[in-house]
C-alpha cells in the first residue's frame, strides 16, 4: 500500500489531462483572488492582483508537449532601496516543454541542466500536466530579485560625520605635512 502524498496541492492547480491536446490545444488560466493570495505568500510578495497565462500546446513527439505561453500579472513588490511597495505590471511570453518524468534531460553533479541556452523542461508523471504550476514557475522566474520602484533614489552618506573614520584617514594628514 502506498503512502500518500504529504506535501500540500499546489497554490494554482490546474491539471490538464494529456490526451484532451491531441495534435494541439490551446487553455487559458485565470486565478482566483484566494489563489492569488497563496501565491504571493508563496512568493514573499505583498499581493498579487490578477495572474493570467494563455497557453497553446502542441505534441513533440515521444509523449512530450512544448508550451507556448504568455504570462500577465499584476503584482505588488517592495522596493529594495526604500523598502515601500509598488506596483508592478509582468507580460512574458515564455516556452517550455513537459516531459515524462523518466525521461527529463540529464543534469551535471550540481543539478544543472547540460545546455543552459535550452527551454526548461518541466516534468509530469501519469497522464496530467499541471498547467497552473506551470504558471506560477514562470512568474517566480520573471520577478526581478531585486525591485525597485520607478522613482527610488539611492541616497549616499554625504556627512563625514555620518561615517566611521577610515583607520588611516590620519596618515594622509602626517604625510601632507612633510
């Protein structure tokens, strides 16, 4: 008998079975706001207004399917420098290609796939994708690391004061004085 699975469903679980692509299949994704808002906890960001990814399949061949898809989203981000939120508006358009989970591309010793310039690979077990995980990959992918707001300055200490002295700010005085 086998154990079920412990981890929790995905935030946006969209399953898509295989056979329903046949020679193609186009699906559009929409999240709710509950789904929303465990994305953007997932993702440590303050919220996420509206997330919607177009997708058109197509078979490879050898059971796989490569995705075309396009991703927009409205999202709130905190900004590094000044630390205060603001909105941000993600159009991407991305391609990947579900593969049988035994067959995923060979990795080197640290997990990497062997050509970088390659589209993912996202793997799938049984006779579904899930295409709303899919989704949520890709907008992890395209969120900027590091935000910052349109008009964020990044202020310098201009008072020395402000600022520990350098320990050998003295020998530049003694040397002047030779």
């Amino acid at each position: 008998m086998s154990q079920p699975d412990p981890s929790p469903p995905p935030e946006f679980h969209r399953p898509l079975i295989i056979g329903r692509i046949g020679a193609g299949h186009a699906e559009t994704l929409v999240a709710s706001d509950a789904e929303c808002a465990a994305l953007a906890l997932r993702m440590g960001l303050p919220a996420i207004s509206s997330l919607r990814c177009d997708f058109t399949l197509h078979p490879t061949g050898k059971s796989g399917f490569v995705a075309d898809g396009r991703l927009t989203a409205r999202v709130i981000q905190t900004c590094v420098v000044t630390l205060e939120d603001f909105p941000t508006v993600i159009d991407d358009a991305f391609r990947v290609h579900f593969v049988p989970a035994e067959r995923l591309a060979p990795t080197d010793d640290m997990g990497a796939v062997d050509d970088p310039d390659s589209d993912d690979e996202i793997p799938y077990h049984g006779t579904t994708i899930d295409l709303g995980e899919a989704a949520a990959e890709q907008l992890a992918l395209v969120l900027d690391p590091y935000p910052r707001a349109p008009d964020a300055v990044h202020t310098q200490l201009d008072d020395d004061q402000d600022r520990p002295p350098h320990p050998f700010a003295g020998l530049g005085r003694l040397r002047s004085r030779e």
